[in-house]
C-alpha cells in the first residue's frame, strides 16, 4: 500500500517518538509576522533561549499595517509597539525580516510563496491559522498558537499527532465567472466547517490540476474553513515553474536534485485515504455567503434558505436577510479585494479585466489592496492600479487590511461588505454589527459597479 504526500513528509521530518502517539516533528520554515510573536519572544528572554535556527524563521509585518498612511510612528499606538517588537526581536536574533522600508513586506502568506521559501516536501508553519495556503506547494503547512511559535523559535520542532488524510477531488471544466473561490467555497459548504476536523484535505481532479498557482493558494488557504489543518495539493510542474529564479528557491545548480525529491513526495498511485469524496466541477457556480460562517454560502442563482439550525436562525438574524428571496440584489456598502485568499497579482487582473471603463455604484466605498509589494509593484507595471482608481476604487499599500479588524480598515455599524477574504464571522471586519459576504475578486467587482451583491456573469457578459 502506498503513502500519501501527508504520510511521506510527515515521516521524513519524525525527530522521535513520543508518549500518546505524538511525535516531535522537525519544522523546516518558520514563517512570523508581528502579532503573534511578540509574546513568543518574550518567554524567550524570561527563559533565557535564543532562536535555534534563525536561518529557518522568517518575518514580515500585515495585519496591523496601515494601508494608507503608513507613515511612522503609526496613528495606533498598539500597532506601532507590534512594529517596534518585531524589528527589534528580528535584529536581534538574527532574522530575516521582510519589511516596509525595503519594499518586500506582505501578507505573510503571499511573501513566502514569491520568495520561493514555500517548497514542496517541507514542513512549515506560523502564527496563524491561513497557513495551510503552502500547502498548495505541497509543503504540509498549519497555523500555530503563541505558545507554540516560542516552541518552534526554541527547537526547530513541534509535539504533534499526525493527522488523517482526505482525499477532496474536483473534477471537470469550470463554467464562465467561476473561479477558485467558489470552488472553495461549495466544498467547504458541502463538508462543513466541521467536517475536516482531525484531517489534512489532500486536493486533486482536473479542476484542481488546472488551476494556476495562484488559484491553488486560495483553495487551500481556506481549508482551515472547512476545519482541516491542513490542506495541500501535489507538486507538479506548475509548482516548479512558479519556484524556479525565485530568490529563496533552490539554485541552478541544486534545481534538479530539488525536482527530484518533490517527485519522490508526491502521493502514490496506490496511497490509502482515510477518506475520499468526489465533486463535479460542472455543478460550481459563483458562489456568496449569506451567513456569519463560510459553509452558510449559496449560488448566485439561488434563495437565500429556510434556518433548519439555531445557528441558521441567528445568521439570518445578524445579516438581517429573509429566507426564500434572492441573495441577488442585496443591497453593499463597501467592496474589498485583497487579503491572503484573493490578494495576489491574477486575483488582481481577473477584476480589472472585467472593470475597464466601468465606474463604482455612488454611495459604495471600494478598496484594492495588494497583497505584497511585489504584487504592487507588479499591478503598477501592468496598469491595473489605473484601472481602479478610473473605476473608483481606492488603490492601497500592502496589507491584511478589511479581512480582519486589527488596522484602521474597518466597518462601520451595520455596513454590509462583498468582500474576497476567508471569514464572514460576527464582527470580522471591525463593528459588532458589520455585515461580511464572502466571494470572488469578479464577483467583488460586480458588487462594486451595481452596489448589490450582483451575477459577474451578467454584469461582465462573461
């Protein structure tokens, strides 16, 4: 019986056997940024310890960046001290640290990837609970508490139960204005956002096969959604060609040895699952949240449901949504495109493409934030900055931004957001009473030029 890529790695990294079933496990790449690691590094120095590798941790700053005046010291005054905490530990421990100054800071979870440090085969983690996004690299990548960054930051390695393996297949050709994120989307609505608890998602099937890295990074980022740890997809030569000149990626003269072991993880023919399930790619329409988690989603063509749960009830509630009238025509009052689900340069162009000579609805304040400075630059190049702000849309400095309410970027009382990020929870974005519906860069446009959540696919003649 065969291995899946999941069993390969997580042997190939075992350090030893421990009591109740655990392992220590070797980390290859410790990725940081400045919210999760102040603490850490702060029980280091109360125990005394350095970073045992700081070859292998790597930092940027995201979620508390302003993304428009990023002057410092920042407004907020939380925010600066983050800064301040994760330049001086980084310096002092010797680490590399993407930063503003520099023009290579991002999202933590773009910069890995456009560095080339996100590689098949490793393991990898951070502080925080995207990081299963690697894993579209087919590194075997999950987000981490604070305890256990200062675990990692101390010994390179984690106590941890291997998980079980499903097998997630897409099969079939994607229908016009569907894209990554209602794939996504529908799995996690099939599944729940409880049904991966316990496993690592192993994506695959034509549909997954065919999708650009980029599309890959979203499907996997919100594996975590769907309650998986873990998500990751097989390296192939898609992979390789995205690594291949990358600064951090291996070199001409290592590429072939490199190649050679990504081969070697990849899942066998013959792998045993802990589970299979199988979708039709054909059935994938563009698809909108209408509740306060990303399972409680629907297609753009459908009502919104009867409540079956309490929860149900209490996400109708919040949303202020009836059921058995149209998700269609629901009323938006801010658009953001951006984060580390749908922050990246084709992400980008998908909703630039369809927004020449299009204007912003009035009265709807729409944000595009890059997810890294390399996107930024690379957007810039292309022109696709110009055709937002043409359209209406306020072009941002790199950061997490709306995704999540840890920067000025945020809601204000019950504003409703069409939004590209990966949490629709209470309060997400800001305001106690703010309104998330999660979807597609495409479908965030359409929302944007009608001011409703809107069908991209009748909006762009797509």
């Amino acid at each position: 019986m065969g291995k899946t890529l999941f069993q390969k790695v997580f042997d190939k990294h075992k350090v030893a056997e421990l009591k109740g079933g655990k392992y220590q496990l070797f980390i290859g790449l410790h990725l940081i940024h400045e919210v999760t690691s102040p603490q850490a590094f702060a029980m280091l120095d109360e125990l005394g310890l350095n970073v045992a590798f700081p070859e292998r941790t790597f930092a940027t700053c995201d979620h508390i960046i302003p993304t428009d005046n990023t002057e410092r010291p920042f407004r907020d005054k939380i925010a600066e001290e983050m800064m301040k905490a994760i330049e001086n530990n980084t310096k002092k421990h010797h680490i590399k640290f993407f930063s503003p100054e520099i023009e290579e800071q991002g999202v933590v979870h773009i910069v890995g990837p456009e560095m080339g440090l996100t590689q098949p085969g490793i393991t990898m983690v951070c502080g925080d609970s995207h990081t299963a996004t690697h894993g579209a690299f087919g590194a075997v990548s999950f987000g981490i508490g604070t305890s256990q960054v200062r675990d990692v930051l101390a010994t390179q390695s984690l106590a941890m139960s291997p998980f079980k393996v499903r097998r997630v297949d897409v099969n079939g050709s994607l229908g016009k204005g569907v894209y990554a994120k209602d794939v996504i989307l529908h799995i996690i609505r099939k599944l729940g956002v409880n049904g991966g608890i316990g496993y690592a998602y192993e994506f695959g099937g034509s549909t997954i096969e065919s999708l650009s890295m980029e599309g890959r990074m979203t499907v996997c980022n919100m594996a975590i959604e769907g309650g998986a740890r873990v998500g990751y997809i097989n390296p192939d030569e898609k992979t390789y060609a995205f690594l291949k000149g990358k600064p951090y990626a291996p070199g001409a003269d290592k590429w072939d040895k490199a190649v050679r072991y990504w081969e070697s993880i990849k899942s066998d023919e013959d792998a045993n699952y802990d589970d299979k399930i199988s979708f039709n790619a054909e059935n994938i329409k563009p698809t909108v949240t209408w509740g306060i988690n990303p399972a409680q989603c629907i297609g753009i063509d459908e009502n919104i449901p009867e409540p079956v749960t309490e929860g149900d009830k209490e996400a109708l509630e919040y949303m202020k949504l009836q059921p058995n009238k149209p998700i269609e025509g629901t009323k938006v009052d801010v658009v953001f495109i951006g984060s580390c689900t749908n922050g990246r340069i084709e992400d980008l162009r998908e909703a630039a493409n369809v927004l020449k000579g299009k204007k912003v609805a009035n009265n709807i304040t729409a944000l595009v934030v890059p997810g890294s400075f390399s996107v930024k630059k690379q957007a810039e190049a292309e022109g696709l900055d110009r055709i937002f702000t043409e359209a209406g849309f306020q072009w941002r400095m790199p950061g997490c931004s709306m995704c999540l309410a840890m920067n000025p970027d945020k809601l204000e009382g019950e504003q409703l957001c069409a939004s590209t990020s990966n949490r629709n929870f209470k309060g997400r974005q800001g305001s106690s009473s703010g309104r998330t519906v999660l979807l597609s860069p495409v479908m965030a446009a359409a929302a944007a030029v009608t001011g409703k959540i809107s069908d991209a696919r009748k909006i762009f003649n797509l």
